[in-house]
C-alpha cells in the first residue's frame, strides 16, 4: 500500500553479551543487546529482510508471519 506508513516493527534482542550494550535503531526495525557478532548478524539480516519487501512492493503490515519467516531465513549471512 504505497503511501500508507507501516505500523509494525521488528524487533530483534540479542541474548548473548560481551558487557557492551548494542542498539541498532532503523524506521521499520530495533536490534537490541547481544555480542558484536550477534548483533551484526540480525542487523544485516533485518536490513536485507528490508530491502526484500521493498522490492516486493511489501511492508510488514501486509507480510505473513510465515512469509515474514522465510524471508528472514533467506536473508541470514552465513556465519564465518
């Protein structure tokens, strides 16, 4: 729906910690908390999940959970 803003949010939390705190703060998306590889991971996951609906045409009002899910899962950058 172009022009009408999205009133949902993803929110990701890291649970694992190295005593740093970590926020990461987009328009459709926070990242809160977890070690610095953590939080890398979901944050390039988020902004890639993003980036995938916006060519879809797509926000997360008008995304299924399960399609949501997949999308995220495609978007994940494989770990080193």
């Amino acid at each position: 729906m172009a022009g009408r803003k999205s009133k949902s949010h993803l929110l990701g939390l890291g649970l694992d910690g190295d005593g740093e705190k970590r926020i990461t703060q987009a328009e459709n998306f926070s990242i809160v908390g977890g070690s610095e590889e953590t939080h890398d991971f979901m944050t390039e996951t988020a902004i890639k999940t993003f980036e995938d609906l916006k060519r879809k045409g797509k926000s997360l009002d008008d995304t299924s959970a399960q399609e949501l899910s997949d999308i995220i899962r495609k978007n994940m950058p494989s770990k080193k």
